[in-house]
C-alpha cells in the first residue's frame, strides 16, 4: 500500500497518477492535482513549469486534513495561496 508520504514524493517527482486509502493524484488538462477525500484540492502541479502550488486554506479544515497535508510535505510548495480548491473548481 501507499502511504501519504510516498505519495507526496511521487507527486514532486511528476506521477500523474497514484493513492492512498484517501488521497488521490488526478491528472488535468494542464495541471494535475493532489487531492483528499475525493473533493479537497490540496496541492497542484503545472504541468509546464513544474511548480507546485500549495492551498493552505485547508490546513486546520481538520485533524486528518492538516496530517495529510504534512504527509505530503506541500507546505514547502513552490507558491502558497489561501485557497480551499474543490475538485469541481476544475475539472
């Protein structure tokens, strides 16, 4: 099984695709997505430039959010913006 950790290195490392029990790679039109529970966008890679944008809004949103964030080490990302981005917000 996949633990978040290795996850949130995969995604930093260009994976397009993968998941945990609850956090799932998507791959979009120009950018691909780190997301939790199936709504929550928690973090972002564009696809040109590599940079990984971080949305800190959700950080505190709950216990097992704010962990998965730190799992996932995003809150080293690239660009930060408080944000809470849904999975309906893009694709």
């Amino acid at each position: 099984m996949t633990t978040a950790n290795d996850l949130g290195r995969m995604f930093k490392e260009g994976a397009t695709s993968g998941r945990t029990n609850n956090i799932r790679i998507i791959n979009g039109k120009g950018k691909t997505y780190v997301v939790d529970y199936g709504w929550a966008i928690l973090g972002s890679r564009d696809k040109k430039t590599g940079k990984i944008t971080y949305y800190s809004g959700w950080d505190g949103y709950s216990p097992t959010t704010s962990k998965h964030i730190s799992q996932l080490g995003l809150r080293g990302a690239d660009r930060v913006m408080k944000a809470r981005k849904h999975l309906d917000d893009v694709m």
